[in-house]
C-alpha cells in the first residue's frame, strides 16, 4: 500500500480523534460519586461482559518536555507510599459492586512512568487486583515502561508478578532528540531488553515513536523507522507532536531549538506508513502498525478488532474499563467517570470517601448507537447500516436521524477511492483508514467544525 503526501494533506483537516464518544469535554461536574456507583452496577448486565483495568501511576523522576500526561515530578517515598495505599483503598472499595462472575481480561498500567516506582509497590496493587477479581487465563497485563529505567531484573519481576506485555517508550533514537525533549537515553541496548523480554514469554512487544520533535528531519525520522524494523518488536505506535505550550507549559522549554515544518512532519508520516507496510507490518487504526501474525493484526482481518482508552485490543480481551487512580478515566457501557487529576487532592478524596470522580457522562441510547458507529469505523472500517440499527433496537430510518448522516459528507472521500458505498453499508479502503477520522466524522451528528479546537492528522 502506499499513500502521497499530497492526499495526505487533502485530508489533514482538524477533527476529533474519536478516543471516546462523546469526547471528554463532554464530561461534566454534575456527575457524582453516586452515579458511578449505579452505573457500575448496571454495567454488570452490560457488554461488553469482561472487565478491563486501568492504573494510573502518576510519578516521574525527570519530566520530559514535550508530554502532556498526567504527571507529578518524583515525591517522596512517603507519599508514594500513600498514594499505593489509596489506590488499593479505592480498587476494594470499587470492586465491591462488580459482579464477581465476571472475569478480568486486561489490566493496563500507564502514566507518568510506572517502572519509576518500586516494584514491590506494582506486586501490592497486583496482588489486591487478584483477590478482588477472577482473572481470565488469557488476560493480557501490559506496562507502559521508560527504557531508560528498566533493567533485566525489572523484566524478571514484572513476569512473575504476571505480566505479559510491555511498551517501551522510545520516541526518538537520537541523543540530541532526547536532550533537547529531556528525556534519558535508554538504560540497555534496547534489542537486547526486546531479546530478553521475548525469552521471558512477554508477546505484543511495542516501541513508541513520536515525530515532529524539536531537531528531528525526515532523514534522522527515517533512520528510527529503520532502526526500528530492525529490532523487530511486535507492534510500533508513531505518535505526532503537537506543540501546544499555552496549554502544556513544560513545552516552552523546547523553543529554544528547530521544530520540523509541516511539510517535513507529512513526510515523515506517509515515509513511515509506507516503509512499514512493506517490511512486514500491518496498519492498525490511524497511528498503530503491527506484524501480520500478530493478535491486533489477526483481528484487524477478521473484523474483530476493537479499542478504549488503553488502546487498540481485540474484542476477546477488551471489556469495560474502570480506572483506578489520579485522572483515571472509566469506560462503562453507560457511562464516563474521571477521577480527580491532581495528586493530593486525589488522595484526600480516597481516604475520605474511598472515590475520587470529579466529572463524568452518562451516555444516552443515541450516543450508545453513534459511538459504537464510530467504533466499528475507526477500528474495522466497515459498517452495515442495518445491521448496527437492528443491534441497537431501531430502523434505518432512525439510524440515519439519529447520526445525522448523509452521503454528501462522504463524497469526496468517495471520489478519492478512500471509502466504497453500497445503499447501507460503507466500506473504508486500506488507504482510507489512514485518514479514518476523516469517516467516522461524517456519522458525529454534534461536529461542527471550529480552529483551535481539533488537532490535524498531522
């Protein structure tokens, strides 16, 4: 497959990136504690039937520049100590209304840097996660890891805690890439740690990149991309920058240095995707890629493929997602809960009360038919009008009223080959789904076009 810069840039308009529908500015304050509770007691006749977990490990020894994640420079020990405490105070209290005939099929551990703490503090957690919860024996318990804190000896524990999956963040294989982000270099030669974690029985093995980074030119990008192919992982995330340093202060560090044009982003987009796809991997969604004997991969093919907050999964390992900790947001069938982002407040709240929601939703019917619309487009990139219509009760006439949707607003996207339209059902090419968004939009009968609100393909 290979897509041109130039239809890239056609289509390199803002919209929204479909993480969730309703997106989270839809959240508000008026959700309660309350709420949640009955929400999470109407998701155990719901479906998805599995329980996905999220924890939410907001420390960091070195803040790197350019993220814009939920994160607290590094605390003291006690105050880790105290926050590992409210976590399982909140994860007892909260699994006290889960049905417990259902079982867990992923636990998710992201940040801030998870690997920065303890990992005796990871096994607590774990271990009360277990008690409270029946595992499935295919459960999938993956760890967002900084390479640059990681050892072998990290590896071994984590596998005998149980996991099973690790992403490495990268970003950028470059020393003056790293410096100029603030990041440290990787502690090991990273082929080795993948060798090793590989040996360890550790399976859908990821490498974040990030492009559009201070320094970074299409010819040192291409030679992540290279490097990366040569390390083989399972999976490659490629993320773009997008610098906003009135919204993320840390980021006005980085002015000081060159940023690469749109022009040279684009390029390193479509170099990538294109590069990629011919050494073996598979486009998952709009940034992923994965080999073609991988799970995500398999699944992409077989229309199984799905997606939350974690991520891209398959529909065997998803399940409704409650997060645990500070700006921790659920994923119910029915609804959204964030919990309180800042970290002591976070903490006050749990040794209060046991919860910490600060905002949710509660989606409608409507909203349930359009995000799960979306879902199928954005994740297997087709849709069959009828059949979502009778999965969710209603005609087709009320399918089409209620998403508001209307050929016109596919047109073009038509004409390009990027999608195939048959009367009711609609069918996005291998290269329309590089700019998948662009579709799905179509079927968000609340999108209205506004600057500064959407961030671009690119």
């Amino acid at each position: 497959m290979e897509i041109s810069e130039k239809l890239f840039q056609k289509y390199n308009i803002p919209v929204p990136r479909y993480t969730s529908y309703p997106p989270a500015t839809s959240f508000h304050t008026n959700f309660t504690g309350q709420d949640f509770v009955e929400q999470i007691k109407i998701s155990n006749n719901a479906q998805p039937e599995n329980i996905s977990i999220y924890i939410h490990i907001p420390f960091c020894t070195q803040r790197c520049h350019f993220c814009g994640c939920n994160t607290a420079l590094f605390q003291s020990e006690e105050k880790i100590r105290k926050y590992i405490d409210c976590l399982k105070k909140e994860i007892k209290y909260i699994a006290q209304f889960i049905d417990k005939k259902r079982v867990v099929t992923q636990v998710s551990w992201g940040g801030g840097t998870p690997n920065s703490i303890d990992s005796g503090y990871v096994k607590e957690v774990m271990d009360v996660l277990k008690s409270e919860f029946a595992f499935a024996d295919f459960a999938e318990i993956a760890m967002e890891c900084s390479p640059a804190y990681l050892d072998f000896e990290d590896v071994d524990t984590l596998a005998a805690i149980g996991f099973n999956r690790i992403s490495l963040g990268i970003q950028d294989f470059h020393i003056d890439v790293l410096d100029a982000i603030n990041r440290k270099a990787p502690k090991h030669d990273v082929g080795e740690m993948l060798a090793y974690m590989k040996n360890k029985g550790f399976k859908g093995l990821n490498l974040d990149l990030v492009y559009g980074l201070p320094l970074q030119t299409p010819a040192s990008f291409e030679e992540n991309i290279q490097q990366t192919i040569e390390l083989q992982p399972d999976r490659i995330a490629t993320f773009s920058y997008a610098h906003i340093p009135w919204f993320n202060s840390a980021q006005k560090f980085m002015d000081k240095y060159t940023f690469p044009s749109p022009e040279e982003k684009l390029q390193m987009l479509v170099h990538s995707i294109n590069y990629l796809t011919k050494n073996g991997y598979e486009v998952i969604g709009m940034d992923h890629f994965a080999k073609q004997d991988d799970e995500l991969a398999i699944a992409k093919r077989s229309k199984k493929l799905h997606r939350n907050f974690q991520g891209y999964n398959t529909r065997k390992t998803t399940g409704q997602v409650y997060a645990f900790g500070a700006s921790g947001i659920s994923q119910l069938n029915g609804c959204f809960a964030q919990n309180i982002k800042q970290l002591d407040q976070y903490m006050n709240a749990i040794e209060t009360t046991s919860m910490a929601v600060e905002r949710g939703y509660i989606l409608s019917k409507e909203d349930i038919l359009i995000r799960d619309t979306i879902n199928e487009i954005m994740c297997n990139g087709t849709i069959d009008f009828v059949e979502i219509a009778e999965n969710h009760a209603c005609s087709l006439a009320e399918f089409l009223a209620i998403t508001k949707f209307d050929i016109s607003k596919i047109a073009t996207l038509i004409e390009d080959k990027l999608v195939e339209f048959t009367g009711a059902a609609l069918r996005v090419t291998d290269a329309g789904m590089l700019v998948v968004r662009n579709v799905a939009v179509a079927f968000d009968p609340n999108f209205v076009p506004a600057a500064n609100k959407y961030s671009t393909t690119i």
